[in-house]
C-alpha cells in the first residue's frame, strides 16, 4: 500500500487578505492593508471589540488575533482597522476551494480559510513539492492572496507543517522531521492542545511538544484524564489516523465541523465563531441539495478545551435544506449551549470546535407543505377543494429543476445564486 501524501491548504491571514485584495480591485491605487499594520475586527467606529485577523506587519508589533481592539490600538497608535465583509469572505473561499477541487481528487473543507487535500495513489504524490507549488502560484496568481501548504503523511502533521513560517510557503513535516522540527515547538503549538490543557502540561515541566511525546502515557492520563492524555500522546508523536474525505451520497447524516485556530469564549463568539458556523452551515445545506436530501433534525456540537464534546438537536416542522435556516438553527442551539447562567461560557470552558449538521433525513420527493409554502401559491388539496399554483410558481419551479440538473451533470459550481447587495 502505498503511503499517504496528504496536503493542508490554509489562507495567510483570511479576512484581511481578503479584504486587502477587493479594496485593490475596487481602487487599484489603494494601499494594499498586507503591507501596513492592519486589522479586521470590532466596531471600527467605536473602536470596540476583537482582532479576528492582523497583517504580518501588525503582528510585528506583538497585535494578536483575539485580543481587546483597545489593547491593539495601544500597541500600535497608527493600526489602520477595517470592518468584517463576509460576503466577500464568503465568494473568495468559494473561488480558492474551486481551485483545490481542480487539482485535487479528495478535499475536505475544513474551515472558510482551509482544506485538506489527499493526492494518494495519484501522480501528484510522487511529486508532491511540485502540484504543492501548482496550487499556490495558480492561488495567488489568479485569486490575488496568499497560502501556505503542509505535506505529509496525515492531516495532523500536514497541520503542524503549513503552520510553519508565513506567509506564501510550502512545508513539509514527515516523521523522520518530526524531532527536528516539531519537537522543540512550545506545548500550546501542538494542534489541538488548548491554552488550558497547555497550562496543566507545563505546571508539570512539560513544556514542548517533544516533552510531552517522551512522557509515558499513563502519566499525560493522569494529569489530563483518559481522552485528552492520550491525545496528546499520539499527536505529540505525530500520529492520526483521521481520513480526509467528502460527504457519501447516501449518509445518515450530513456534518462538518472546524476545529478553531482560537479558543472561543463569550467575548469573541460573534466575531469567531458565527463565520465558522455560516461556513459549516452553508457546506452542509450544499450538499443537501446536491443530494435532494432534506433534514429533519439540525444539530450543532462544540467540543471544549477539556476536549469533551456537547451537542444539542433540534427538530424542525418541515425538514430542510435551506442553509439560512440551517444556520439560524445551528446558532440558537450553540447559543443555548454556550450562553446564559447555565451556559459552558459561564462555567470557564472555551471551544476549540464547533460542528454542524443534518439528521433524520428525509429523501422524498415531495416535501411536507407549511402554510407559507400555501400562501405562495402551492397546490394542495383541501378536502374536495383543490387550490393550483400560479404561472410564475409553475416558472419558478421549472428553473428549479432545470439548475438541479445542470448542478448534478456538471457539478455544483456550475450555477450559483447571485445576492443583493
């Protein structure tokens, strides 16, 4: 069998790339934010809020993602902030993920920013360095922003890899490099060692990923419990097991999640963890509809910094595959979860995941009707009485169905609704 070659794909600096590239689009004498200490995040008017994203410049001087605007603004007076624009967010990750799909035969989106990549058995892998420099030129040259790639055997150590220097780069992490290059790296770098978990490891002198990888497992289980010790054991010397792979057509259920690159507490769930959740809504309501499938049952999962995993479901009166409500869902249940007196913000935890999906499936052709779906014209019987849908339902259903078949012949990205602006 021969051995994985997994890529980990990953946007330098997402939202303020982003944002860096429309405003050259729209004023190509503009400075260009990637070049000048910059940041997305908080009321730009007030001054109020989080960073969600800093230039490379503005990190030079200590500005951190997560952090207070005000303390930012103190490190650097002359910090230029702009506003989050998630719909230009939202038609970059859509046009960089068609990219990866082009050349990859497996990707797994794993955030709006990410993707893993698996060029197993394929030409690719005997030459991975060259399709990892393919993908990034074509990235930059024809999108106008930056990524870095990992490469490796699994999704983990990919991770680790394209963490490395920033930004534009291509790194690889085998495991013959682990000692030399992820080892001496502080505990908290290990993906998926939170800040808390960090801390407990370094009150007991564990304080880089090669200390913890040397530490007999029963001594990380006793200090972190069962799940997270060994964890933190295995990824500590680079093992995973985890597949990179799409939705099956015919699942039980639809879901995705994404690991955050930040804890997430009250402070920063809006600014943090609503795009995660509008990213994770909107792959699962497409694949839905790629599927003709509709959801019952929307549940959403977080898995907090004591790597413990919680979710609550919610069933609707009409399955769905609409993503906006999907999404709307997802975060009314992730609200009751996180928020309140009761709420795991108010007891200490923060998440390091947020998952969302579909159950309780329902692949019939024909959908349970509301009242609304009768207010707009419907045909449904009533009684003896028959009540017909007008012309323009009838039209309305026809280019339904005629962009369903362009979708399933020609895949999703064929057609694609446009939006008001």
């Amino acid at each position: 069998m021969s051995e994985r070659c997994i890529f980990h794909v990953d946007v330098n600096s997402a939202f303020l790339s982003w944002s860096a590239v429309k405003r050259l689009k729209d004023d190509p004498d503009s400075v260009d934010l990637r070049t000048i200490p910059s940041a997305v995040g908080g009321d730009v008017e007030t001054r109020h809020g989080i960073i969600t994203a800093r230039s490379i410049p503005a990190k030079k001087f200590g500005i951190k993602t997560a952090e207070p605007v005000v303390k930012a603004l103190q490190k650097c007076p002359e910090l230029v902030l702009i506003k989050s624009d998630f719909k230009t967010y939202r038609e970059y990750s859509h046009e960089f993920i068609k990219i990866l799909r082009k050349h990859a035969p497996v990707v797994q989106q794993a955030s709006i920013d990410e993707a893993y990549l698996d060029f197993t058995g394929t030409k690719a892998a005997s030459d991975p360095l060259k399709k990892a420099e393919a993908i990034r030129d074509e990235i930059r040259d024809s999108l106008g922003f930056t990524v870095n790639v990992g490469i490796s055997v699994n999704k983990l150590l990919a991770k680790m890899a394209s963490d490395f220097e920033k930004p534009d780069k291509i790194h690889t992490l085998y495991p013959y490099e682990i000692e030399k290059k992820m080892w001496p790296l502080p505990i908290g770098d290990l993906y998926g060692c939170g800040k808390r978990t960090a801390s407990k490891l370094e009150n007991y002198g564990i304080r880089t990923i090669g200390d913890a990888a040397v530490t007999p497992l029963e001594v990380l289980v006793s200090i972190l419990g069962e799940s997270a010790g060994a964890y933190i054991y295995e990824s500590s010397n680079g093992v995973s097991d985890s597949q990179v792979s799409e939705e099956e057509r015919d699942a039980k259920s639809y879901s995705n999640e994404s690991t955050t690159s930040i804890d997430i507490d009250e402070n920063n769930f809006e600014a943090v963890g609503l795009p995660i959740v509008h990213g994770l809504a909107a792959s699962v309501a497409g694949r839905l509809k790629r599927d003709g499938v509709y959801a019952g049952t929307i549940e959403a999962s977080v898995k907090t910094d004591d790597f413990k995993r919680r979710s609550h479901q919610r069933r609707l009166v009409n399955s769905t595959n609409d993503e906006n409500l999907i999404e709307k869902t997802a975060i009314g249940l992730l609200e009751e979860m996180l928020k309140g007196n009761e709420g795991l913000f108010s007891k200490g935890y923060k998440v390091r995941l947020i998952g969302v999906g579909g159950t309780n499936l329902d692949r019939q052709e024909y959908q349970q009707m509301s009242l609304f779906d009768l207010m707009k014209g419907n045909s449904i019987s009533l009684g003896e009485e028959k009540v017909e849908p007008d012309e323009g339902e009838i039209r309305r259903e026809k280019l339904r169905k005629m962009m369903n078949d362009i979708k399933t012949r020609y895949g999703e990205d064929a057609v694609f609704k446009g939006r008001k602006k």
